[in-house]
C-alpha cells in the first residue's frame, strides 16, 4: 500500500506529459492544357503567282481564326508543315506561309514555317484565347493550279 500514492502520480505524468508536432500534407497539381479550335481549315481563294503576303478569305483580322485555351500553366505554340502540291508533282515550300498567334487580333510578328516544328507562340495561364494569322506568298512563275498543305499547330505546357 505503500506505493499506491506512485501510480496517480505516474499517470499525471503520462497525461501532463504528451507531444505535439507539427507535420506537412504536400500535393503536386499536374499541368493541363486543353484547347479548342473554331476552325478546321484556311483558304487564300485565288492567288497570283509571284505575290506576297496574301490573306486568307475571310482575313484574319476579324478573328475568325481562334482558339480556346484552357491551362493551368504556360505553354507554348508550335507549328510545322508539309510543302504544299497540287498532287501532279509542282511544289512549293512551306515556308511561303507564315503564321502569327496573339492575345488580340492584332498582329506585329510572323513567322514563316518549315516542314519541323518550331515554337510561333509563347503564352501564360491567363490567356482565354488566341487569334491566329496567316500570311501566304507564292513564288514567281509558280505552275497554275489548286495547292494544299497541312499544317499542324501543338499547343504544349512549358
């Protein structure tokens, strides 16, 4: 009996005597971007051999070329294509046809495109849209006919 008066006290110091810790709860938010695009396909009409800097029907500056974006992160846009032909064997680069994207439908910069692909565009989370430009020149004494190319645009996280 003597020794009761110790267990009061050892539980006291059990109960008096817990530890708090601070611990960290971490997640990782993967990036995502998903875009939309309003148009599937851009037509020049009819173009003269030897011209520059042809724009598209309707032209771009209306904004009909658009695209939807929605990203949680940066990204970049890139674009290549194929040469264009009439499928008779008569060629021309690719490169005749420059690319612009914006925020707004004003455009202060282009770039001509190749058959490899290469960034036209860079953008934040908080663009909600692009405007996309195109310009087309035709070489001189280019052979008469109806030319296609496709083009391939990649809207990519950074």
């Amino acid at each position: 009996m003597k020794y009761l008066w110790l267990i009061p006290l050892a539980l006291m110091v059990i109960v008096g005597s817990a530890i708090a810790d601070d611990i960290t709860a971490s997640a990782t938010v993967e990036k995502y971007i998903s875009v939309t695009f309003n148009y599937n396909s851009v037509s020049f009409g009819t173009v003269t051999a030897g011209s520059s800097d042809n724009h598209p029907t309707p032209d771009y500056t209306t904004g009909v070329y658009n695209v939807t974006i929605d990203t949680n992160y940066a990204y970049n846009v890139n674009a290549y294509g194929t040469d264009f032909s009439d499928g008779a064997g008569h060629t021309f680069s690719i490169s005749n046809l420059k690319m612009g994207v914006n925020t707004t439908t004003d455009f202060y910069s282009f770039t001509a495109l190749s058959t490899s692909s290469q960034t036209i565009y860079s953008g934040s989370e908080t663009d909600m849209i692009n405007y996309h430009a195109f310009l087309l020149s035709v070489p001189s004494g280019q052979y008469a006919g109806s030319y296609s190319s496709t083009v391939t645009i990649d809207y990519v996280n950074q």
